[in-house]
C-alpha cells in the first residue's frame, strides 16, 4: 500500500483548512506547488521545534483532470448537494483542499501563508478555516466530537483505499462541510433536550440507550451498515471548531476521510432527507451547512513523482482509462451521483 498522508494522526490543537479554486492557466503553478509542498513543510515545520506540523493535499474531480493524464481515482466525483424538504447541503467550489496541523498556530499560520503567496495569479483561496481545540475535543455546541470515530486497524480500512482500486492504494476520500450554529436557539434548549438532539449525554458524553435516543437524533441518522453484512460502516472525522466574536459566526468545520465516499453519502442523505421514521438531523434545526466539496487525498508517494500533465486545450488528449471490466471512468463514483437535488425513494 502507499505511505498514506498523515490523516490518521491524532487531532492537533490547531488546524487551518484551505480550499482553492484554480485560475485558467494555472495549473503549472499548481503542480509546482504540489510537488514542493512535502520540502515546504519541512522547512516550516523545522523552524518551529515542537509544533508537529503536516499538512494533507486533496485534489478535487475537475482539478485531476485539468492537472493530470492517465487513471483517476475510480470513485472521485464532485460534491453532489443534498436538498431536502426543510434543509440543504449546498456544494460549493473547491478544487484544492489543504489540511494543515500543528501543535501551535504559528507553523499552521506560516505554511497557509506560504502556499497562498505560491498560488498569487494562479489560483484562489474561497474558504480559510482556522480551527482550535475546545476543551475536552468538544464543538462548540458543548459535546464531545468524533468519539465513534474508528482507531487502530479499524481507521486504516475505515479511511484509506485499499486493494480495490491499487493504483490509488493509500489514498482517502475526503468531504468538508462548514456548518455554522445558532447558539442563541441552542442555548435556550434545556439541556436534556440538547442530549435528545445529539443522542448522547452532554458531560459524560455517553450514548443514550435505544428507548431513550430519539430516531431524528444526530447519533442515530448517522449510523449507516452494511446492507449484506450488517456491519456498521464507518468515517474518520477531524472536525474542529472555529468562531469570531466580531462577527457573530460560530461553527464546525466538518472533514471526514473515507476509504469510500459512498459512506459519507449515505450519512448526509440520512441527515438532510431523513428516513421512514425521521424527517431530517434535528441537528440541523440549529446548524446550517454553508458549503460542502469533496476531494480525493493521494498517498504521500504520488506526490513525489507526479502524473504527466493533462493536454493543453487544442491538445489531444490521452485516452480514457479503462477498467478491467470494460467500463470508462468518467468519475461518477459507485453511485453515478451527478445532480444537486435527490429524492427520497
């Protein structure tokens, strides 16, 4: 398997996200970037002694083509959106996504400030996150976050790509959502009702039992399985709380890595559409979601000798990667997810 990007570390106090579009013409730079970024850091990360900081590099389904010839990854396809009867997930654009890490603001501060100074004329940043630790791993609702989230070999098979597509072995499908809360409405819920929301209880952080977890329960909506094994299938999330006193904004980032976005599709079609016994997350009653783009993570190894660039335009370009079942990848995913709007069944 390929050396997988550092996403299974551990959640560091510090964390910025920046997602990128790029500019028509700027793909050179980019790849330039992108084939510097592992000496970047290392730079950064030396002049800071004890920060721990990394960086993980994802790369959206049209940046891949616009950056690179030959295979793709065989399920990377574009932020669908999910528009239910009262809730939306919008998709927004984003072709670059960066995750950085650090034991301490100033090395994470520094590296973003670096790649923005590297894309200047060929790309754009449309989102910059800057996310904190917030007492005991908790958002900024007051619960703890990320507990179910899987360890050990658990994680491994959970977040990264595996043996069923080996030319991307190592790799991860990653989603982000920035979700803003109306903190006035929340608080003014007691706070067993905020349990009945969650689904767990606030200090203890314990689930609550099967009798006492409401269906519409944002514990409960985001259990998906197996159909044929009935296993319970599983994300890897690094969500981080931001917020801005001055502004009044304050919310979750949410990124979740998977070794299939097919999990987390199913997750956010529970959440916004419901299901026969919910009508949606009532989660979102008091959070909005005000962008979602997904990307796919490569292994760290790709990076260090990068696919031959896409042609040109008025370029021929090269053919179409075929699978072994005769089948074209067109970067529709497993799903053949391609419209913004969806619908119960």
């Amino acid at each position: 398997m390929g050396e997988p990007q550092p996403i299974l570390d551990p959640l560091s106090p510090s964390a910025t996200f920046l997602v990128v579009t790029i500019d028509e013409g700027g793909e050179p730079a980019v790849r330039e970037l992108l084939a510097d970024l592992s000496g970047l850091k290392r730079s950064v990360g030396f002049r800071v002694p004890g920060s721990g900081l990394t960086i993980v590099t994802s790369i959206g389904s049209a940046a891949w083509d616009r950056l690179f010839s030959g295979p793709r990854p065989a399920a990377l396809r574009e932020f669908p959106g999910y528009f239910g009867p009262k809730h939306q997930a919008p998709a927004t654009p984003g072709d670059l996504l960066f995750h950085i890490k650090s034991e301490t603001p100033d090395a994470a501060f520094e590296l973003a400030m670096t790649i923005g100074q590297r894309l200047a004329g060929a790309a754009t940043i449309v989102d910059e996150t800057v996310g904190f630790r917030y007492f005991e791993q908790r958002d900024l609702l007051g619960f703890v976050d990320g507990t179910e989230n899987p360890e050990g070999p658990l994680a491994k098979s959970a977040a990264l790509v595996g043996d069923e597509d080996p030319e991307f072995d190592g790799g991860s499908y990653v989603v982000v959502q920035k979700y803003t809360h109306d903190l006035t409405a929340w608080r003014a819920l007691p706070v067993p009702e905020q349990e009945r929301v969650i689904g767990r209880t606030k200090l203890e952080d314990f689930e609550l039992s099967d009798e006492d977890k409401p269906a519409d329960s944002h514990v409960a909506l985001n259990v998906v399985t197996d159909p044929e094994t009935g296993a319970e299938r599983k994300i890897l999330r690094a969500n981080m709380p931001f917020g801005s006193v001055k502004s009044g904004e304050f919310g979750t980032y949410y990124i979740a890595y998977a070794a299939s976005p097919d999990v987390a599709d199913s997750m956010l079609v529970r959440m916004f559409l419901g299901t026969e016994d919910a009508a949606h997350d009532r989660i979102l009653d008091f959070s909005t979601a005000v962008t979602g783009t997904q990307f796919f993570t490569p292994s760290a190894d790709f990076f260090e000798d990068l696919p031959e660039p896409a042609a040109a335009p008025g370029e021929s370009s090269p053919a179409p990667d075929v699978h072994s079942n005769g089948s074209r990848n067109n970067g529709s995913g497993s799903l053949g997810i391609g419209t913004l709007k969806r619908s119960r069944s």
